[in-house]
C-alpha cells in the first residue's frame, strides 16, 4: 500500500549510499523526492567493500533492504547469485604482528554479534549495498543520472537547484549527500558567509581538514592464506592491514601513514602509478603463513590509492540546505563505519522531519508547506542528535588505526605481551564500543 503523501519535497544530490538510504525511507513515509546522481551510472565498480556490522544492517532490513535468516543476508531485490549475499558470515577475527604471526584469535565473532545485536558483520563489495538500495525503490524514475548540481538558489518558500546540462529541480529543501568533497556543502557556506551571520561557518574550513593516511584499497580472488568467514589485521610499524574474506573474493586496505599530515587542498591526489610504487614498497610483507603482499595484490581484480582525510564539519546546515553522510563527516574507513554513520544520519533526518509533518497533520495544517524556520529546527534537532555519535565513531577509527599501525612507543609490548591474553569478548567490547548505541529508523514498522 502507498503511503500517504506529505506536502513536502526533498531534493537529495548524490546517488550512493546516504542519498539512496534517504530516498527509501523518504519513499516508506510518503515523502516525495528527486535523487540527481552526477555520473553515468549508480552504483559504479570502483573496486570499495564494505563492512555491515549489525547497526547499519539493522536499518537495512527496516526500509526492506535485506533480511537476515539462518547465517544468509539475504537481498529480496536482487536477482540470484546475489540474493544470498553472504555463505558464509565474518566468524573468526585474527590479529597477527608483523612477521604474520598470529597474536589474538577471537573465533564466534560473528556468533557473539548476532547474540549480542541479532545481526552478525558480513564483507561485501559496496557497488553491491548501492545498487541493493537502488533496486529496493518503488520509484526508481525519481533518480536521475548525469545530473550534476552546479548551482542552489534559496527562496522564501523553497529551493531551485541547476544541473551542469542546465536542468532545473524545485523542491522544499536540498540535502547534500555528495561525499567527502561536497559541492552542496560549498555552497551552503558560501550562501551562509553572504549573509547578515556570516559566522555560521567557519571561514575556509576546508584548510583545517587533516590527512594522515593512505590507503590502497582493493578486491582479489582468494589465496590460500585467506578462509571464508575470516577476517585479519596486521599491524606493522607506521602501516596496518585489514583482510576479510566475502562474497567469493578477499578485500583489503592496506593503510600507511604519510610521513606528515597534510591539510584542505594541500593533500595530494594519487595516481595508478602512486599506487604501484606503494604497493611494491609493500611486496614483502608478511599477511600470514602462506600470502605475502605481493600475492594478494598480483591476484586483484580492482584496487585504488586514496588518501584518507579525517574530519567532522561544524555545522551541516544553513537555511534549506543540509549535508548528510561523508559530505558531514568523513570517517577512517579501519572500523568501516563511514556508510553506517551516513545511513544514520538519513534515518535521524527523516524521523525528524516525518514528526514535523505528522504534527502539522494533527493540527489539520496538512496542505501547508513547512516554513524555513521549520527546517531549521529540523536540521538543528538532526545534528545535534548525531553529531555526537559521529564524532565517536570518527575519534575510535582514528585510534583503532593509531593502535594497528603501532604508534605508540608502548604498542609492540601490547601486542607481544598484553593482546595474547584477552578473551575475544573483552578485546572486542574495549574497541568497539560505538558499536551498542545506534540510531534507528524509527518511523519505520519494521524490526
Ligand atoms: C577505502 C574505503 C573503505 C571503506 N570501507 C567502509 C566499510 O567497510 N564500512 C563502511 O560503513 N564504510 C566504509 N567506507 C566509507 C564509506 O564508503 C563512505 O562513508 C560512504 O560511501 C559515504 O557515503 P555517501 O553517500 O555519504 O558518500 P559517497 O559514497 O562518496 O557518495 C557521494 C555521491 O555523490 C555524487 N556526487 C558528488 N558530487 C555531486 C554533484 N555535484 N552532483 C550530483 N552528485 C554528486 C557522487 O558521484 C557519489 O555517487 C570506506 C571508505 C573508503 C575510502
């Protein structure tokens, strides 16, 4: 059955995975929406995984995009092979020193996460997650490809945005989920510094944005070191790897830190020859018994070299425009919370605005748009319920890489002498914390 419809239009710039989160849940509320994609095509092969720890799958799973049943996450909307999207669910965490020798083993991982949170933690690629989301919509004609947004016009009684091949779209507010490098976020600041508060932003906050690592991430067929249903960290000094084994392949991050954190528009943009020297820098590393480096990475399918900025900006909001996902806060991708935080952060926006229209409703205002002021108020209760939980998750994936790439003077002594001896519950429950607290989707029937 269709939802009610709300007098209320919502302009969402970028197609991944906040902007497509949004849309499904303002899809299940009877709230209308635009997605304007800048590419070609949704969900694009770019080689990333993504980790689904019980949080982000528990959202999943109330707007309808996965179900989880007998060890299997299954996706309704995809087609086979990939409806069941996982055989075999991350069980067994080993962390190995750098010679890859095995320090701490926590076997039932994903045993515990299911008894702990209903759900356990699966690996899989992240093209599959945006174009899961992008199938599990009803009104699939509502995101629209290479539409690019150049401009946003703010008016008393709503927005008008412009594409680069001169599109227009009206709605009633604009939510920029455009990733780490946000167009939307530019604007809005510079709409904000043009007005009679111009210190509602910070003047050229992009400078203060850090960078202290870099990652080659990447897909390959299996080797023989890595087990279905495993995942392995490697810490060695100044670098660390994760390794997870998913949907019949490995992923991998191979992390390195720069040897000076650089800021804004002085971090450098890689190329695949970067990558390359990196990489073989890297050739000898020892992962676990059988698998050097080398392996894996002579094995890939797809790999990339990014930097890895860390930060969570000021203020997401000004007048008709927010920002939400990586274009709010861009997360170090070693807890893999990034796609979680943005999924959140759509799930808080529309539960708070969903109320506002429900309350209208009850006070039989059902025709009448909601005033700017409106969605101030909106936004403000959005932020100030998630920024917190962000800036958490931003802080601990900031330590987890400190602690895996061993820089403190006291890390080898943990590692040789303290990590052997934790029980897996306890390791676990000391640095995933974040992981107990989570939004939810609240306007939603579902689990
Ligand atoms: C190596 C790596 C590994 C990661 N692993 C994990 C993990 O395991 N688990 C996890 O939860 N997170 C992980 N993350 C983080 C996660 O991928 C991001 O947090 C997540 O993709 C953020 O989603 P988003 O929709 O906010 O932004 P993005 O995914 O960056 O999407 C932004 C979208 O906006 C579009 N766009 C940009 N500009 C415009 C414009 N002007 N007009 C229209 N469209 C535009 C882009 O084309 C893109 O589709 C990882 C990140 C990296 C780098």
């Amino acid at each position: 059955m269709e939802p009610e419809q709300q007098s209320c239009k919502v302009i969402i710039v970028g197609g991944s995975i906040a902007g497509l989160s949004l849309a499904n849940m303002l899809e299940r509320v009877g709230i209308d929406f635009v997605v304007l994609e800048a590419y070609q095509e949704i969900a694009p092969q770019v080689g990333a995984s993504i980790t689904i720890w019980p949080h982000f799958a528990r959202i999943l799973d109330q707007i309808g995009c996965c179900t989880y049943n007998h060890s299997h996450l299954y996706v309704p909307v995809l087609r086979d092979p990939l409806q069941a999207l996982v055989d075999k669910y991350c069980n067994q965490a080993f962390y190995r020193n750098q010679q890859g020798d095995r320090v701490f083993e926590f076997p039932g991982m994903g045993d515990v996460l299911e008894r702990r949170h209903g759900y356990p933690a699966i690996f899989i690629d992240r093209q599959m997650l945006v174009s899961a989301l992008y199938q599990n919509l009803q009104h699939k004609d509502k995101v629209l490809v290479q539409k690019r947004l150049t401009q946003i016009e703010q008016m008393n009684d709503g927005v008008q945005v412009i594409t680069q091949n001169g599109s227009t779209y009206i709605g009633d507010i604009v939510i920029g989920a455009d990733g780490m490098h946000s167009h939307v976020r530019e604007i809005m600041h510079i709409l904000g510094q043009n007005t009679s508060s111009p210190d509602c932003f910070e003047k050229d906050e992009y400078s203060k944005v850090p960078c202290t690592y870099k990652c080659i991430f990447g897909m390959s067929k299996p080797t023989k070191g890595i087990e279905k249903g495993t995942t392995h960290t490697v810490m060695g000094k100044n670098y660390s790897y994760i390794i997870g084994s998913g949907t019949g392949k490995i992923y991998w991050f191979l992390s390195v830190k720069n040897s000076e954190t650089t800021y804004g528009k002085g971090v450098p943009r890689y190329t695949v020859e970067d990558e390359q020297r990196l990489a073989e820098q890297h050739f000898k590393d020892r992962l676990n018994e059988h698998d050097i480096f080398e392996d894996m990475y002579r094995n890939r399918i797809k790999s990339r070299l990014t930097p890895l900025h860390e930060y969570q900006w000021k203020r997401w909001y000004f007048g008709r425009i927010m920002t939400i996902g990586d274009a709010s806060h861009k997360i170090h991708p070693i807890s893999g919370n990034g796609g979680a935080a943005a999924i959140e952060d759509a799930a808080t926006l529309v539960n708070e605005l969903y109320g506002k229209l429900i309350l209208q409703r009850k006070l039989g205002q059902v025709s009448q748009h909601l005033s700017t002021e409106d969605f101030q108020d909106i936004f403000a209760k959005m932020q100030s319920a998630q920024e917190d939980r962000s800036k958490q998750l931003l802080e601990q994936s900031t330590k987890i890489q400190q602690g895996d790439a061993m820089e403190s003077r006291f890390a080898p002594l943990a590692v040789k002498y303290i990590l052997p001896h934790l029980t897996g519950e306890t390791f676990f429950s000391l640095c995933r914390s974040a992981k107990s607290s989570f939004t939810l989707f609240s306007s939603s029937d579902g689990p």
